[in-house]
C-alpha cells in the first residue's frame, strides 16, 4: 500500500502540482507582509488568514483525492445474480465484469467505479470515492489563486510606483519593497495565478456540471452516441441517474465529501433500470464491430506523436488527445474503429496485450476479408 502511495506521489502531475500551491502561497504571504501587514489592522489578519484557509483547504483536497483513489472496482467482479452478467460488458485485463458506471482506465490498469476522466495532476482517476474532493480542491483553488491574484497585483502596483508614493503620497501608504529577484517571481506567481483561475477554473465548471446532471465525462460521450443513434426514430434515450440537481448534488457534495452508495450499484428513474446504461452501451459496441474493418500494415511508424516521415498531412493534422499511439510494422494487421483524414484509430492483431491507439491513415491499407472476425 506504501509503495503504491509513493508511486502515486512521485510523479510529475502532483510534484508539479504542490510545487504551484507553495509557490503561489509564500509569494503572495510575502507581499502580504508588506501591502496588508496582519500585525497592523484586523483587515490584514482576515486578509491572510482567509488566503492561508483556502491554501490549506486546496492542499487537504488535493491530496485526499490522489491518495483515496477514484475506487476500483475488485479484480475478477460478478455480480451476485448470474442472471445479470448478460447485461454487463466483460474486461479482459482485470478478468471479470464491469458493474454499471465503471469503466477501465488504461493508466490505471483498473476498472474505475463511476469513472470521469484520468487526472494527471493527481496522478490517478477521478471516480466514485474522490470525486467530492476533486471538486472541492478545484473550487478552493480557484477562490484562493483569485485572491492571491488581487494581493500580487496591488502589490505588484505598490512595488514599481514606491518612489513616486514616497514623494507624492500621504506617508499613510504600505512601502512595498521588490528587488529583481523578488520582483521576477511576484511576476511569475502573479501569472501562475491568472492560469490557475482561467483553467481550473474552466475545469471546475465541467465538474459541477457533471455533478449536477450526474453524469460523467465518459457517460457525456454513451449519451451523445445514444441521441445520435435515435436521430431518425421517436424513441428518446433517457439517461437513467438524473435524479434532478439536489440529489446528484447529494450524491458527491457534503460536509466530509465522503460518497454515497457502494459504487457498483446506482438509485435510477422510476422509468429506468439498473442495467439502462449498460444495455445501450452493449448496443453500441454491437455497431461499433459491425463498422469495423480491417487494414494492413504497409509502412513502418514509430509510434512518435509527431511522426516526421509519414507525410505532411500526418505530421500537421496529429490528433489532439491523450490517447495513445501504437508503434506499427509493415505486414502487420489492424482493426480500425474510427477514421479521420490523416489518421487512424484501431487495435493491433496478434499481439499478446491489446494495443490500441493512433497511427497515420497512409501507413496501411485497407484489406477485404469475412465477417468471421467480427463476431470475435
């Protein structure tokens, strides 16, 4: 369990994440000593006791979230009822089913209950367990880089205009004082703010979002594949977890932001079932073969997300995701389940662990063959 904390801790995503908390905190703490000292006034007391809350909050957050885990879902997993396992999908790399909401990260190597997204800055996913705390360290980090933004900048101001306040001013004024180096990381503190407030801040609206509607960044993808499934028929999908915006608020956000539920089993519409979600995804897998075709491979590709001797169009049309690339050899075969104009995503045949990933549309081909692979 140590090791695989430290594991967690000793990446470049929550290093880089507690190296801007420190950073943005004794920058800001510092000016404040000088712009809104707290042993002057009371307003310098509230003042920096609010930020250094907020710094604290952010920090507790961050690391319940990383450390507590999204909550996986245990390895080889069925459900009590033999009589459900039609409903469910099976996950080979973990060797058992995946209850309603999991979904398996590929980072993680785990199925992740209630899975939203892999987070790279607390170096795991963002699921069932963690999720409270997810949220609420991206709302304390958005209010306190706000203040710290306002503090470095007043301070920023007093600091540059000092000689001017000391022959025109009334006295009354706080003496910042900023050398170069101070000055350079007031500078780069300031901006480490704005960023944190613009992005997290971007970042917190999807969360509440998802938190109101109570549907995850993977389960805004199944919905919107659903819809465009019934684009020509009446029938209209219901997504079976929208309880209304107070109790999908209750379900992630309380005073402990401790979860509610087990994370395998979900409370749904009156309408609905537990296995409503599963089944459409099922169905949409059961399109997903059906359009699957096979090519092969007949140029070699590195597995470079920027691939310099695979064409131009490759080379300036790289796909803007995370997901991986599969390194190819020519003879090779791959079966592609999504196309774009210069790129190809699909799954290698005949290796031993499943590769799955991105490759240049003009290093393969596409091959005609039976259909016997695809009931595979």
């Amino acid at each position: 369990m140590i090791r695989v904390l430290l594991k967690r801790i000793f990446h470049w995503g929550p290093l880089a994440a507690l190296c801007i908390i420190k950073c943005i905190t004794f920058m800001t703490m510092h000016c404040c000593s000088m712009w809104w000292p707290a042993s002057q006034s009371w307003g310098g007391t509230i003042n920096s006791g609010v930020f250094l809350s907020c710094s604290l909050l952010t920090i507790y957050n961050f690391l319940s979230a990383m450390m507590e885990g999204p909550g996986f879902l245990p390895l080889r997993w069925r459900p009590k009822n033999d009589e459900d396992e039609q409903h469910l999908q099976f996950c080979e790399a973990c060797e058992g089913y995946k209850a309603p909401r999991a979904h398996h990260c590929r980072k993680c190597g785990r199925c992740v209950a209630k899975m939203d997204h892999h987070c790279p800055w607390i170096n795991s996913c963002v699921g069932h367990v963690n999720h409270g705390h997810f949220t609420a360290f991206l709302f304390w980090a958005v209010v306190g880089c706000f203040q710290s933004t306002i503090i470095l900048s007043c301070s920023l101001y007093r600091g540059i205009n000092r000689v001017w306040y000391m022959y025109y001013g009334t006295g009354n004024e706080p003496r910042v004082y900023l050398s170069a180096n101070t000055l350079f990381f007031c500078i780069f503190a300031l901006g480490l703010s704005v960023g944190v407030v613009v992005a997290v801040g971007m970042l917190l609206y999807f969360q509440v979002r998802a938190i109101v509607r109570n549907q995850t960044g993977v389960e805004d993808w199944i919905v919107e594949k659903a819809h465009y499934r019934r684009l020509d028929s009446q029938e209209k999908f219901v997504f079976p977890y929208n309880l209304g915006w107070k109790k999908n608020w209750s379900q992630v956000i309380n005073w402990s932001c401790e979860p509610v539920g087990d994370g395998i089993f979900w409370q749904v519409r009156e309408d609905c079932d537990q296995f409503t979600l599963t089944r459409e995804q099922q169905a949409q897998k059961k399109e997903k073969r059906e359009r699957t075709r096979l090519y092969s491979v007949i140029h070699r590709y590195s597995g470079w997300h920027l691939p310099v001797v695979n064409g131009w169009g490759a080379l300036c049309h790289v796909p803007c995701t995370d997901e991986a690339r599969i390194p190819l050899e020519a003879g090779e075969s791959v079966l592609v389940t999504r196309w774009r104009k210069y790129w190809l995503f699909g799954e290698k045949q005949g290796s031993e662990k499943k590769l799955r990933g991105w490759f240049p549309r003009s290093c393969v081909v596409e091959v005609a063959c039976t259909d016997d692979w695809k009931s595979k």
